[in-house]
C-alpha cells in the first residue's frame, strides 16, 4: 500500500506545495509538506498485489476563534477541498481527515457557548454532503471525524468519525470509545464513551475500523477492530505533539506486530 500524508514539513521524500501566492491566508493555508510512503506486502504466487493508497490529512484553523461559526467552517471546508484534490490526483482511495476537523479543538476548555454549534447530523449535516460529493467525484472513500449532533436521539452530542462511500453513500459512522478525563481536559463536558462497539466497514477497498483518538493508548481496542475483521485503522486524533508524539510510534508498531493490520495515525499538533 502507498500511504499519502500532509502534515510537519519533513527533509525525507517529501515536497512542497504551496497554494495561491495572492490569497488573503497564505500563510495559514499552505500545505505545508506532502510526504509519500510505500509500504510492501509479500508476493505471493497466484494472486496479484492489491494495492490501496491511503491518505491521511493533518490540517490547521484558517480564521481565529472570534470569526462567526460559518466563516470558520466554511473556510476549512476551502482549505481541506484543495488538499483533497491533490490527494486525488495522488490516486488516493482511502482519505482520513484529523479529529473533530470541521472546527478549534476547544474540548480542553470547558465551554460550551459557541462551541456546541458546530456539531451537526453525521448523517444529513452540511459537511458530510459536502463531502458525499467530492467523494462520489473522486471514487474516494472519505473518513470525516466530526461533533455529531443527533437529531434522532435528543440532539446528543458525540464524537464521531463518518464513512463515506467511494459512491457518494454515507456507509456509516464509528464513535470514540475512550475519553480522557484528566485534570481540567475532560471531554465529558461534551460527548460520553461510545455505545456502538467496534464498527468495521466494507469499502470498496478494503474493511475498516476508526479508533479515535484516545483509544490508541488501549491495546485491547485495536485488538477489537482486529477480531472483528479490520484490514485498516485509522486513528484521526487532536492532540499536542509534547504530550503524545513519544507514544505515536510506539503504539503503531505494536498494533501492526499484533495484529497484522495497517494502521495510520494522523494528528493535529497545534
């Protein structure tokens, strides 16, 4: 498999690409570096390689915090709309955009003004039909973690990652099963654990599983993706570089030794 990723600009295969030099946010809209690995799996005699690409999207705020709920939506709809397309015309299959991406990563905060508005139906909400058709465009499937708000069962609000078919279909939807409760950084302001379990999706390209975020410190939560058939898991985090990146690799390695799985991790270090 060939893994795509945008994130820390890096001095190994990686290269440059930069947007419109004229644009008002420059600066805060670059891509900062596109690196491409190629992972290879034994051959074997009868069967032809399957090959997947995988794309995986570290991205940044684009409008400070103060700006309306919708300009700053809307402006990272704009920015991640560009990195998708260059991971198409990379024959991305597989795309997986960070935790909670639509808006600040606040959860550390406590608030609740302003910030609950930026939930929406994981189902029906205006970022997920954005996507149904980049995605349908593409022949992508698209893994987009939100704050989901559902509307079916008393506008809870959750944790979410939606799976989005290559054909433009929401196939479904994996909640973050582990929170972190530490000192003042308690989620459960916001959203509780997980009730569904451990979701594995077929796609066209492949079964996959999404271990959000804080659930990776958690050997038998992989171990459940794994058991219930996961080729690939992702693993869309926010998080700051200081606090977990010792660990990223770590965890990694040990979940592929394990479990025989591909797994990537994208997070968000600012």
């Amino acid at each position: 498999s060939t893994q795509s990723t945008w994130g820390p600009k890096s001095n190994k295969n990686s290269g440059q690409v930069k947007e419109d030099q004229d644009d008002d946010h420059e600066e805060s809209r670059r891509i900062d570096a596109l690196r491409v690995c190629k992972v290879d799996a034994a051959s074997e005699e009868i069967r032809s390689p399957r090959i997947v690409r995988i794309g995986a999207i570290q991205n940044r705020i684009v409008l400070p915090t103060t700006a309306p709920v919708l300009e700053q939506r809307q402006a990272l709809w704009d920015r991640i709309t560009k990195i998708i397309d260059t991971a198409a015309c990379m024959g991305v299959n597989v795309l997986c955009l960070q935790e909670c991406w639509t808006m600040p990563f606040f959860m550390c905060t406590r608030e609740k003004k302003k910030w609950n508005e930026f939930a929406e139906s994981a189902e029906t909400g205006a970022t997920t039909k954005m996507l149904q058709t980049i995605a349908k465009k593409y022949n992508m499937v698209i893994i987009s973690p939100i704050l989901e708000r559902d509307e079916v069962h008393g506008e809870v609000l959750w944790n979410t990652a939606v799976v989005i078919g290559n054909n433009g279909n929401v196939i479904g939807k994996s909640r973050k099963n582990h929170i972190p409760r530490v000192n003042d950084f308690n989620e459960s302001t916001y959203y509780l654990e997980s009730t569904m379990g451990h979701p594995v999706f077929e796609t066209a390209f492949g079964r996959i599983g999404i271990n959000i975020c804080y659930g990776r410190h958690h050997p038998l939560n992989w171990m459940a993706y794994g058991l219930n058939g996961a080729e690939m898991v992702f693993n869309p985090s926010a998080t700051v570089g200081a606090l977990s990146e010792p660990l990223w690799f770590i965890e990694a390695r040990r979940n592929l030794m394990c479990l025989w799985m591909s797994v990537s991790m994208r997070h968000s270090c600012e």
